[in-house]
C-alpha cells in the first residue's frame, strides 16, 4: 500500500493548532511558579487582575500592571478598591459583533450608512461614535451579570474610523466591589479621555469565594476567575499583648497564612526584568528560594509581611533567616521566629501586618476594635519605693481607693522613674515605723475613675496609672496612725517582683502625711433636737479638731434644694446657694473654736440648711464634716455637690430657719356637709376637721420637711365662745371639734396654731347650719324595688308615700311574711303600716313621681337601725348614717362584701325598673367594686342562717 503524508501533515496541523490555543493556560496550571495574573482562553481572550491604582485609565497590554494574583490554578481578584480588584478583558474576535456607540455616554448611536447591520470594511463614524465589542461578567452564585463594552486599542483606528485592519484587539476594564452594591454595566468610552473613570467603569458586586465567569461575544470560551475578599490570617501570636520582659532583646514569633491567593514567596518566576527568562525570585541573594516568603532587595525584609516595632519600624529584616514554610505548598503559610536586641527600657508599641496576592491586607489588633497596637514593656529594672502615704486604703470590691488611717498605700517605680506594677507581694518583709503591717491589699484590675463615683483621694495619679493597677499596693497596720503620722517604710529585698520578674531591692521612704483632720462640730440652739432659728434667732458652733490646723476652720452654711425623684428616693438632695461665716476666732490649744451665728449669717429665706465646716492640716490634707461633695479635696461646698441626708442628720448637722409668717396655714372640712364645697350642713351636731399638715411641707423642698412641725392648737372660738373641750386630735397636726346643739344660721370658728418652735398662725373658717331637707328617691312608671337610709321622722306609708301620689301598692317582705300596703282612693290600707330603714319596699306607680319624706340626723346617743334576716330570701335596704343621695354609694362604702358582712349571704339581686332587668351581686366577685350597693334601693339577699343587718 502506498503511504500518504496528506492526513498525517492534517493531524499534526490540527494539533499543533489546538496546541496554539491551550498552551497559555496550561502555563498558568503548571502549579505556583508563574505568579502572573493572567489566565486566557485560546488565544483571542485575555483576562488581567490589574496592581496598580490607576490601571483604569489604559487598556493596553502592560506587564507592570498585572498583579502577582494567579495561584495554584486559580487567578484571584479583591473586591476591595484598596486592593486588587480592576481587571482587564482583551479580546481579538474573528469576526467581531459590532455595535455602534454614542462616545460621548457609551449608549448605542445611529449608523452613517445606509446598512442595517454595518460592515467593517464600509462602516464610517464621526468622530463622537465608536464600535465596540460586549462582554459578560456572570457571577456563578449569584447568577447577576454584567455587560462590559471592550473598545478597539489598534491606534490606526484614529477618529474612530475601524476597517478590517484595525479592529482588533478589544479591550475593557470592570472592578469587582463588595456584594450588597449596586452593579453597573461599562460603557464605551476611551478611558484614558474619560474625566470620571468610575461613571464608565463596570461594576460587578461579589463576595469572598465567588466565581467570575468571563465571555465575550464572538469568541470561543471563558475565563474564570476567583473572588479573595479576606486578607492573611495570623496566630501563634508572640509576646502577648501587655507581656512585661525582663531583657532588652524581644523574640517574635507568629504564623501568617493564606488559603485563598496565598502569599508571595522567593522562588516564583520573575517577570519583572522586562523578559521572560524563567529566574526565580531572590532578592535577599542568600541563595535560598524556597521555604521563605517574597523578599526584598538590599535589606532581607518580607515584601507583603511586616514586623512593625515601636520607632524601629518594620523590623521582618531581622528574621531573614527565621522564616520557615508550614505545609508542602509554598505560599500558603509561613513561621517566623525571630529576636530584636538593644531595647530600651518601657512601653513599646508593635503590630503585624500581611498582603495577599490579591492586594487585601490584614493588620493585627489587640481587641478587633480601632486597630489598636499590641503592647509590650521591656523591663530589667528592680522595683523601688517612689512614695508611701498614710491613711489611704482600697476597696477591692468597687475598685477605688478609701480613707483609711489603718493603712499605707506605697508605690513603685522602675530606675527610670516610671511606673512599676509588682506581683508576689511578702507582707512579712514590710516595716512600718511604729506599727504592726498585718497584711496587704494590691488592686487585681485598673481602678474605676468615674464622675458618679469620684476617689477621695489621688484622683489624678491612681487614675492615671494606666497599665499599672498593680504599682501601688496598700499595707493594713494593726492599729490606726496618729493624724499626723510620718512613719518610715521599710521593705528587705525580695519584698516584691515586679511583672517582668525583678526582685526589688532594700529600701526605705518617709511616708507622706495624707490624713485629713477629723473635725466635729456641736450645734446648740434655744430648741430641742435639730436647731431652728426664727427672726433674730442665734446659736452656736461649736468645732474641734483631732490635729492642729494650718488656720483657723470656716464655716458654711448650704441650702438644700429640692431633688429628683431618684435623688429623693436615695436620700440625696443638691446643695444649693451657699454663704461662708465669718473664720471662727482662734481656738484653744485643744484645738477647739467656738462661734456665734445669727439667722442671716445663713440664709435669706426658710428652709433647711448644711452645716459644713473645713479645715486643712500642714499638709494640705483637707478635713471636713461629711455628707457633702467630695470631703477630702474640695474646699468649699459647691451649687450641685450631692448631699447626704442620713450623714447630715447622723451629725447633727443641719440647721432650720423658720420664721412666723411660714407656720403651714390650716385647712377646714365640714361634716356631714350639704353638697359639695357648699360650706353649709343640715346637721344639728356637725364636725370641723383642722388640718396643719401644710406644716410639714412648708419649705416647698421635695422630701427634707420641716423637722418641728408639730402644730398645737393655742385657741379655739366658735362666735367667739371658747370650744377647746370639743377638740380631738386624729393624728399629727390634725384635729377635730365636735359641735353640739346647733341652731339652724351663721357661725365663724376662730383658730390659732402654735409650732415647736413658737410661731403662730391665726385662721377663720365660715360655716352655716340650713333647715333639714327632705330625703327624695325617684320613681318611674312599673314596679320599683327601693328603700330609704333611715326611719323617717313619720315612718307611716301614708306620711312617706303622700296621698297625691300616683302610687297603687307597696310590698315587703319581713320575717319570712308579706305584707302589703293599698292606696285607697288617697288612703294606705293593709298589713304594711310601716316605712323603716334597713328593709326593702316595691312601690307600684303608673307615672314618674318621687318619694319625699324628712329623715331625721342620726343621734350618735341612740341606737341605728338594723334588720332581721331569715334563712332564705330577705327583702333588704340599704342603711346609711349620712344619708347620701340616692343612686350614690352609702357613706361607708358600696361593696357588697362589707355591707353584707354581717351574715354568711350568697347572693344579692337589685332590679331595674327602666330597663326592667335584675342585676346579680356575688360574694367575692367584684372586691374592688365601689357601687355595687346604692341608696334608695332595695336588694333581695339570700343567706344561709339566720342574723341582722347591721350597716
């Protein structure tokens, strides 16, 4: 057979011809040693991720743009605009799909020829049009896409005008933005002519791990890239944030590892060089490649991975040699252990930081909050005494410092002067000069520096002992100091280590005076318990001291204003106005004063006031008397300070003016009083009620009052006869004055009122005693089911129902029996002679009338009416002494528990004429209820035994 090279040459033709087409990416799969980012499709599509923050501005190919992002098979690109995250399409479609563009907007514009679809070879286009090409970006996830719009980049086409030799190749740019933006199609537009790039730009939203698929009209294939959106990860952090060395050289060491785009390493081909000779990158030149990340020329310091120390700045140089691959894949994650010497004593201030192929970096921070640096102390110093001071002490549980005259508070420092915390304290290896240390107290974290609760003491330096709680600790004495006490501290060597582990050395410290004078203050006026001063009044302060003086004390007198609720409620009230008296004269050796104060030395108007005295030692210590502001620095009260009630009382502190025109007027009631506010009663034997409880809330001030407001009644006239034996007293500063017999007119009750403290008030009150009206209860047509509060003074039907009435029968039901009444032409006749109180009645009526009859006032001297009640039903009225209204409650109340009481009662009916409907009254039911029982009606009331009604 003959052989024929024909199909063999078409073979390896076809081959060669795909091999055209793949090769470039197979060059990009041959594992991690082309870092370039490029992937291509054939050889008509090229995708670039871009490095550089104006790769927007040019579409044309350009190595020193393309970002190092391609990695174990993948190109990556960041959704950040600080990172990575422009890309480059650059397509040479065969046959390209045209269309025609606006250059201006980049939208689609008329063609200039007659053609509906244009040919290049033909086509011609003013200079403001262009033809592009589309492509899509398709996020695989989430299945959105976008249209790029790739221009030609051949510079014959000039004006715009393209033919068949200068179409290709297209080009066009996208960035790729976090998900949750808004997507924008590009436009076609030249770029680099473009003033607002962004408004052009094509916009594709995706997140961490997304895919980007690429395609482009007219050209085979894709490219997908990958979406890195996390920057490097660090662990194995160390030292730790606030670690305390005790050397001068500090070790680093740490992991720093990226899963996505990885990380870049010495041993990638370098493209750098303008060729593309296959040399490895190896800056550093210490003929090493492997096993380290990228270095740079010159110094041996990571490229992408900084070591930032303090005023060294970024220090990875000094861990050229250090750098160790975890893993089998370079790049992907590295180990450094590395040391930095010669430091010097203090605060140092450090941070990591690492960028990934795709541009994303990652700085490290103490709390993921702010980017806060990590802090280390290098410290090969031993802890020494800066100052020791009496009478300071700490309260573990609210972290502040407190007045304690049982205790030294001493603080460390470093040979340099700073600030040492100290740890493992040996209370058995501190002396106190004159005393017994029994034990210490060291802060376990920062003490609290609020407004809400200021220190006593140092506030300033203990709350600017930041990152060292633990500089100062506090030694408990066995017995209090003397006021005065400057002990000397001792402590032997090996007393303490500071955090870094240096023992402190034998020193010593004359501890500083920080204890406040104790001052006690006697106030003594002409009345008992709290001081009062009237008009004119005077008392004296009598003041001494426990330590001498630097001067003689001052005396202030604050007025307590009103409070908030909340500040009610804790017993605090706000200082308000405040006046100083005069110094008080030199005292006696005893360090003791004594002054005199008059009513205007302490104020100008009633109410109560503070009484706060102040004095400072030799030291500036600054003793007062307490319950105000801050007593241990402050030298004066001020508008606003706080103050304590329960201290100012516990210290007898307070003192009142209160003058006459201010004694709480009184306030009158009339009872029983006809109507409301009428000032009038029909009672023959009325009761005034006199109230003197404005008394005690005279000073207008929220909840301090008035502390002698006991008001006695000096007087007491009625038409100016003295009735001061009717008088009783209910409770505090109020009373009652029963009046007997009255006639019916005018009368005037005259009062004066005297308080604790001898002031006086004078008032009147006006009242008038009317004839007696008769007690009504309306009637409507059909049977109502009524009854009266009391036996009227003619009890007879004939008398209460009247002989006009239109009423034609009552009924009642007594002691198990009816019994009846019928209106005889005018005249009541049968077995009901009889209207009462306590028993319910059924009045017949054909029209509205109303039952009007006098009710005598209930005499307190004889007995009230009452009911007998059967096993059964009972046919029951309602009682009331006061005789209200009808339809109103009875005076003492309308729940049907406690009219009811008397006997064990199941069940109560009360009928509704208009509606004419029953309503039901349960035991129990409707405790809160105050109008289940009403005057002028009549209930059915069934009870289990026998008993009375008694109202």
């Amino acid at each position: 057979m003959r052989f024929t090279k024909i199909p063999l040459i078409a073979t390896l033709m076809a081959v060669a011809l795909s091999l055209l087409i793949v090769l470039p990416g197979l060059a990009q799969t041959s594992g991690f040693d082309d870092p370039r980012g490029t992937l291509k499709s054939g050889a008509a599509l090229t995708v670039d991720v871009l490095s550089v923050l104006d790769d927007t501005t040019t579409t044309t190919t350009d190595e020193s743009r393309v970002a190092e992002s391609y990695f174990n098979g993948d190109l990556y690109v960041s959704n950040d605009d600080d990172a990575h995250n422009a890309v480059r399409i650059t397509a040479s479609p065969a046959t390209p799909d045209l269309e025609v563009f606006n250059g201006a907007d980049g939208q689609p514009g008329a063609e200039t020829d007659d053609d509906a679809t244009p040919d290049v070879d033909e086509t011609t286009l003013d200079d403001d049009n262009a033809h592009c090409v589309s492509a899509t970006v398709e996020n695989v996830r989430s299945g959105k896409d976008i249209t790029i719009r790739l221009r030609s980049t051949d510079s014959g086409a000039t004006d715009n005008n393209i033919d068949t030799d200068d179409v290709a190749p297209f080009a066009g740019l996208f960035n790729v933005i976090p998900a949750g933006i808004e997507q924008q199609d590009g436009l076609c537009v030249d770029y680099t002519a473009t003033e607002d790039v962004n408004e052009a730009l094509g916009l594709m939203p995706a997140r961490h791990g997304d895919t980007l698929r690429i395609t482009v009209a007219g050209v085979a294939g894709s490219v997908d890239i990958k979406v890195d959106a996390e920057g490097p990860e660090f662990s194995e952090i160390s030292p730790e944030d606030g670690v305390y060395l005790g050397s001068t050289s500090v070790k680093f060491r740490f992991v720093v590892a990226d899963e996505d785009s990885g990380l870049r390493h010495d041993g990638e081909l370098d493209y750098t060089r303008g060729d593309l000779d296959a040399r490895a990158f190896n800056n550093d030149d210490d003929q090493f490649t492997n096993g380290e990340p990228r270095s740079v020329a010159g110094t041996g310091a990571a490229a992408d991975i900084d070591v930032n120390f303090g005023t060294e700045g970024e220090v990875s140089h000094f861990g050229s040699r250090g750098w160790r691959q975890r893993g089998a894949r370079p790049g992907v994650s590295y180990f450094l252990d590395m040391t930095v010497g010669n430091q010097d004593e203090g605060l140092h201030h450090w941070y990591l930081e690492a960028t990934d192929r795709a541009g994303n970096t990652t700085r490290t921070d103490v709390d993921d909050d702010d980017r806060e640096d990590f802090r280390l102390w290098v410290d090969v110093s031993n802890p020494e005494f800066r100052d020791a001071r009496t009478g300071i002490s700490y309260d573990s549980g609210d972290r502040k410092e407190v007045v304690d005259r049982s205790s030294v508070a001493v603080t460390f420092e470093e040979g340099d002067g700073a600030l040492d915390s100290v740890m493992n304290i040996d209370a058995d290896k501190f002396l106190v000069e004159g005393a017994e240390v029994t034990g210490v107290i060291q802060p376990g974290a920062a003490s609290k520096c609020t407004g809400d609760d200021p220190y006593p003491l140092d506030i300033d330096e203990n709350c600017g002992m930041d990152g060292h709680p633990q500089a100062r600790v506090y030694l408990q004495l066995a017995e209090p100091l003397a006021p005065d006490a400057t002990p000397l501290v001792s402590m032997f060597g090996g007393a303490a280590l500071d955090r870094a582990g240096n023992p402190s050395n034998q020193d010593e410290v004359t501890a500083e005076d920080y204890i406040a004078p104790t001052i006690t203050v006697t106030l003594t006026t002409a009345v008992m318990d709290r001081p009062v001063l009237r008009h004119g009044s005077e008392f004296t302060v009598a003041i001494s001291s426990d330590e001498e003086l630097r001067r003689a004390p001052q005396v202030w007198f604050a007025e307590l204003d009103d409070a908030s609720a909340s500040d009610a409620e804790k017993k605090r009230a706000p200082l308000g106005s405040s006046q100083r008296g005069d110094r008080v004269v030199a005292g006696s050796e005893d360090n003791s004063w004594t002054q005199t104060y008059r009513t205007n030395d302490v104020g100008s108007v009633d109410g109560a006031y503070a009484v706060i005295v102040i004095g400072e030692d030799d030291n500036d210590n600054v003793g007062s008397t307490a319950g105000w502001g801050n007593v241990r620095t402050d030298k004066q009260p001020i508008n606003g300070n706080k103050a304590s009630l329960s201290a100012l009382i516990a210290g007898d502190l307070l003192v009142e003016i209160d003058t006459n025109e201010n004694v709480g007027d009184p306030g009158f009631e009339l009872s029983p009083e006809a109507g409301v506010d009428t000032d009038e009663t029909e009672s023959r034997n009325p009761y005034v009620t006199i109230d003197f409880s404005d008394e005690s809330g005279e000073y207008d001030k929220s909840f301090k009052g008035d502390s002698h407001s006991a008001v006695a009644i000096a007087s007491i006239t009625l038409n100016g006869a003295s009735v001061a034996d009717r008088v009783s007293a209910v409770e505090n500063n109020e009373y009652t004055v029963g009046l007997r017999d009255l006639e019916v007119g005018e009368y005037e009750l005259k009062v004066t009122g005297r308080d604790d403290v001898g002031n006086e008030v004078s008032d009147t009150y006006e009242f008038e005693v009317v004839p007696r009206d008769a007690y009504e209860i309306d009637l409507i047509p059909g049977w109502n089911l009524v009854s009266v509060p009391g036996t009227p003074l003619d009890p007879s039907v004939g008398a209460v129902m009247g002989d006009t009435m239109e009423a034609s029968i009552v009924l009642a039901y007594q002691d198990d029996q009816w019994l009846t009444a019928v209106n005889d032409q005018g005249t009541w006749r049968g077995t009901l002679t009889d209207i009462v109180g306590g028993y319910g009645y059924w009045v017949q009526t054909t029209a509205f009338e109303t039952i009007s009859t006098l009710i005598p006032e209930a005499d307190t001297s004889s007995v009230l009416p009452t009911a007998t009640v059967i096993e059964g039903w009972n046919l029951l009225g309602v009682v009331d002494v006061l005789q209200a209204d009808a339809g109103d409650p009875p005076s003492g109340g309308g729940e049907a528990d406690d009219y009811f009481n008397n006997f064990d009662w199941r069940v109560a009916y009360a009928f509704e004429t208009e509606t004419n409907q029953w309503t039901r009254t349960l035991p129990d039911v409707n405790d809160d209820a105050d109008d289940e029982i009403l005057n002028g009606k009549g209930y059915w009331v069934w009870s289990t035994e026998e008993g009375t009604l008694v109202p």
